[in-house]
C-alpha cells in the first residue's frame, strides 16, 4: 500500500481535547516556525464539536506553532500509522502568544510562582480512565483477573509512554467498573502537563490499535465511582531543593507549602471551573465515591480536596523531604492540563504572596461548587482569577463552558453520563 507519513500538530484546549492540524511529515522543517494555521473561533470548540457562543465570530488568524521539545512518535509496530504529533502554543501570525493561549496561561502561572520566592512546582498526573476491552465482573475492583483480562493493552499503553519520553511510574486495574490507572513519573510543571495530555493520548492510541476505547469522562456512569486526575504536587527552591516538607510544621507542612495549599483552598470554588469543567464533573464529586466534596486539607485522607500524602519507608529525612507531595483531588481529564495546572499555580503563587494560612482544622470546612453552572459564576466573581486570564481569555472560557452547560441542560443524568462518555 502507497503510504507517506504524516504528522500533526495541536495543542489541548478549553475543552480538553486535542485539536490541531496535520500535514506530510518531510515538511515539518518548513512548519517550525509557522506551525499551522488556526482562527479565533476554534477555541471554542465544545466537548461535542460545535462552536455554540463565540465572542470571535468568524474573523482572524492564529498559528499553533510545535513545541521541538514535545515531538512524539510512537510506532506501534502493527502497520498502523505512527502517532506522531508535536504539542504547540497558539500565537498571533507576528509569533507572538495569543492571550487565550492555554499553555500560555500555565507559562504564565509558572512564572508567577517563581517571582513568589524562586519557588517551582514539580507534578506528577495520576489519571484513571475505562478501558472498554474489559467485560465488567463483579469482585474485579484491584484484581489481579481484571489486571490479566486486559490482555496485552497494558503492555502497548506503558510502551508507548516509554517510547513518548515518559518514565512509566504504575498501571492498575482501579475500583470502578473496567477502570484502569495510570500515573508516570514528576516533572516540572509544563512537562508534567505536556506529559498529561499524552498519557491521555498514548491510553486511546493503545486501546484504539486494541480496537476498544479509553474513556476518561469524569463520571461514565451514573451510578460508578468517576475518572479522577490526581495532581501530585511538590515545591522546590531555585536550586531544586525540596522545600515542602517540614517536620514540625501543620501536617508535616512547610511554612511556604502551607501558604501555598492555603492559596489553593481559598480559590477553589472560583478554580473549579477549570478543574472540573464539565456538568459530569459534579457527579463525581459527590459523597462515597473517594471524591472530594468539601475545600479541605487533610493528612492521608482520599477525600480531600488536598491530600498530604504519605512518605513510603523512607531512607532518611533527605529521602522524606524528597518524597512529600500534596495531591490536588479536584481536577478530572474533562479539563484541560494546561489551564488546571496552570490555576492551582496561580491559586498557590496567591496564598504565596499574601502568606495566607490554613484553616485551623477540616471541621467546618464548606462544600464545594455543586454544578458546573454555580463554579462558573464563582469563577466569574473572583476578580483573582480574572486578573491570571486577562479580560478576553475570560470571556471566552465563560462563554464557551456557558454554552455547554445550556446545550446539555435537558439531558437528563443517564444520558448526561453516556454522552459524556463518548466524548471523552
Ligand atoms: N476514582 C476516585 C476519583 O474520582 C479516586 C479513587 C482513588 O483514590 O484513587 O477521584
Ligand atoms: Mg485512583
């Protein structure tokens, strides 16, 4: 069969999906610069396709320009099409940054938290999704015979994270019906979100050449316990000492984690627009599913918000500073990584600066946002987060998850779960 290899280019928007352009493979040296050609308008995509609300109309052009350092190219070996797709910023066609930019926006966070005392942010996605390989059985919940019936798409998934520069860290069969677990190795802030989305990318391009899909909608079903993505978060100084951990402080806390966790917890129903960006999402953070429901900060507790997680037989109180994370609970894969990421910084960087404390202790801690309507008004009431998006980025994020919060609002929840299941 007459074949020339293609490549594309994309970046992953407010909707969490990966949109971009492809073109023949030899001339990506032509495209480094000018990337391809993109409008406005395309930011608004919904997680369904189509444009519902736009403040762009159809007027305007863009480039999404390929990062060089996020090339992947994963052969699969089985004479289907290599994956092979760059990640890329959105720009203006004088190449500089579109202020819509969602990779942008976590640049910007990133930078914001150094100015906050030289501190940077190291982060580890744990995601889980459903592999639709799997026949459900009951008793299947961290089995070893779901583990095994997934047959050989584990295997293809964590090579393939492998062969896309990923350091693999777990793959597990999880509590929920056919649900599987994925997390890889930390990273600075923009590589982990990079990384991210290509796990996402790398679980559908796997279970795709299995003939099956990867589901990553926060809730697939109605009645299950949702996807989740767990942010494992660490802080650094400018040299790339670990600086999170303290032992005297709150939790084992230092002064400058708690002030960022307290940023965090202050601006969390305005970020959970972001985080959980979708109508679904809110089913998912709701009582008994190991899903956080409240803005708190708890030691080893599942569900929390954020979770102060544990050191594991640790060599010695080097190896313990090393090891201690945080994990932000309330993001799921309906968001994007760039803009999740990118607020929980900004949150953070926030209580940073203004040496913000923690709560005293989780008794009394309110609830988070119950819709995605109820998060968007809170988000568009917080003068912080429309200083970190600018006037038009925010705009164009209301608008957009406005609108979809409408075109689904006489779906009833069944058909709110499955339609969001085939989406994402
Ligand atoms: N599935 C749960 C969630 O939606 C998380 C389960 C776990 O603790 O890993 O976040
Ligand atoms: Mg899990």
């Amino acid at each position: 069969m007459l074949r020339e290899e293609l490549v594309f280019v994309g970046t992953c928007d407010i909707a969490g999906h990966v949109r971009g352009k492809g073109f023949p493979a030899r001339e990506i040296d032509a495209r480094r610069r000018k990337g391809i050609g993109w409008t406005h308008s395309n930011l608004m995509q919904t997680a369904f396709g189509p444009i519902l609300d736009t403040p762009f109309g159809t007027a305007g052009d863009l480039m999404i320009v390929p990062d060089p350092t996020v090339e992947v190219r994963v052969d699969f070996e089985d004479g289907s099409a290599p994956e092979h797709f760059f990640l890329g910023d959105i720009r203006n066609t004088d190449s500089t940054a579109w202020e819509c930019c969602p990779r942008e926006f976590l640049r910007r966070a990133i930078a914001v938290l150094r100015a906050a005392g030289g501190v940077r942010l190291v982060a580890a996605f744990e995601q889980e999704f459903v592999y639709t390989g799997n026949q459900h059985r009951d008793g299947d919940a961290y089995s070893l015979n779901a583990f095994r019936r997934q047959g050989t798409f584990g295997e293809s998934f964590v090579a393939a994270l492998r062969a896309a520069g990923m350091r693999p860290d777990s793959f597990l069969a999880e509590y929920g019906t056919r649900q599987f677990e994925v997390t890889v190795a930390p990273a600075d802030a923009l590589v982990a979100a990079d990384q991210a989305v290509i796990t996402r990318e790398m679980a559908r391009a796997a279970a795709h050449r299995h003939g099956f899909r990867a589901c990553f909608s926060p809730m697939p079903e109605a009645s299950g316990v949702g996807n989740g993505v767990h942010i494992h978060m660490s802080l650094q100084d400018a040299s790339g000492e670990p600086i999170t951990h303290d032992a005297a402080g709150r939790m084992g806390l230092s002064m400058t984690a708690q002030h960022f966790c307290a940023g965090v917890l202050h601006h969390l129903p305005a970020i959970c627009a972001i985080t959980a960006p979708s109508p679904v999402s809110y089913l998912r953070l709701t009582p008994n599913r190991w899903a956080p429901t409240l803005i708190d900060i708890v030691q080893q507790d599942r569900g929390a918000a954020l979770r102060v997680c544990p050191t594991f037989a640790p060599d010695d109180s080097a190896d313990v500073a090393r090891q201690f994370n945080i994990e932000f609970r309330v993001c799921d894969a309906a968001a994007s990584p760039y803009l999740a990421l990118g607020a929980v910084i900004f949150a953070g960087a926030d209580g940073l600066q203004r040496k913000l404390g923690l709560p005293p202790s989780a008794d009394g801690a309110e609830e988070l946002p119950h819709s995605l309507g109820q998060a968007l008004d809170m988000m568009a009431a917080s003068k912080a987060v429309a200083a970190w998006f600018g006037p038009v980025f925010l705009e164009a994020y209301l608008r957009h998850k406005r609108s979809e919060v409408q075109h689904v609002a006489e779906w009833a929840v069944n058909e709110l779960c499955n339609r969001y299941a085939e989406v994402y």
